[in-house]
C-alpha cells in the first residue's frame, strides 16, 4: 500500500475566496495528485466557521453562502428584506451589509446546518450587531482549517 502524501499548507481558492487548509492528504488518480478531502465536508465546515466569524462577511463569502444555498440574488435579497441590486452591491464590495442584516444572514446559516440551540446562543455571544457595526478593521480574515481532522475523503 502507497503511503499517503500529506501537504502542511495549502491555499484553497476553489470556494471564490482563500482558505487554509492544514494537513492536506494528496492521492494520485490518472497521474496527478489531488486533495483527498471531501468537498461537501470542506462547504459545511467552511459555513459554520462564517457564521461565527468575528469580521464582518466578504462580497466572495456572501456570494458562497448565497450560492451554497441555491439561491438567486433576488430569492437572497427577498428573504433578507433588500433588492437583488443590494445584494449584487454586497457581493461586489460596493458596500456592507447593514450589521442587523448579517446577523439575520448568520442566523440563517445556523438554521441551514441544523444547528442545535446552543449553537444559536454562541452566535449571539460571541459576534453581536454592535460589534459588527465597529468593526473598522480588513474583513478580509483568513479561514483556517485543519484538513487532516476535519475533511478526510470516506
């Protein structure tokens, strides 16, 4: 039996933003190597880590979650009580989502994952509107993953 390739770092850019991932298996198929990582895992775990980012989402994270949940821009925006046009301007950095909103956003996410209650509590503890509204800092936080832990293929 081949022993595995692991990779300590590498940045994964296949979700439309940069995350890290940690401990990367590698298999070869057809010749090249590839992630041995699932996927499906990869978006659900990258979803939960958005909605307790401490920064304010990103256009490109907005857009995964957006899309991640099969949804127009105009279907996003109803849910969320704004335009299509709004929702396109978040997407596109032309401006922030109002704080109020994101935390709707977040809890939305939660409710996706079937979050248990808990969950819903640590979200309100941890990232509040208020705090989101202050927030002056580069979004633009790295998501850090340890793949090896979290991501294995089945």
């Amino acid at each position: 039996m081949k022993k595995r390739k692991i990779l300590p770092k590498v940045i994964y850019k296949g979700l439309g933003f940069p995350i890290t991932l940690l401990n990367v298996p590698v298999k070869e198929m057809f010749g090249e190597e590839v992630y041995d990582i699932n996927l499906n895992t990869l978006q659900i775990v990258v979803l939960g880590l958005l909605a307790h980012k401490l920064a304010p989402l990103t256009g490109d994270e907005l857009r995964f979650i957006r899309k991640y949940c099969e949804m127009t821009s105009t279907s996003f925006g109803t849910l969320f009580g704004v335009t299509h046009a709004a929702v396109l301007k978040w997407e596109n950095e032309k401006c922030r989502v109002n704080p109020a909103t994101e935390m709707c956003i977040r809890l939305f996410i939660l409710d996706r994952l079937h979050a248990k209650d808990k969950e819903f509590r640590s979200l309100y503890h941890e990232v509040s509107v208020q705090r989101l509204a202050e927030y002056t800092k580069d979004i633009h936080l790295p998501i850090e993953i340890n793949a090896k832990e979290k991501l294995l293929a089945a």
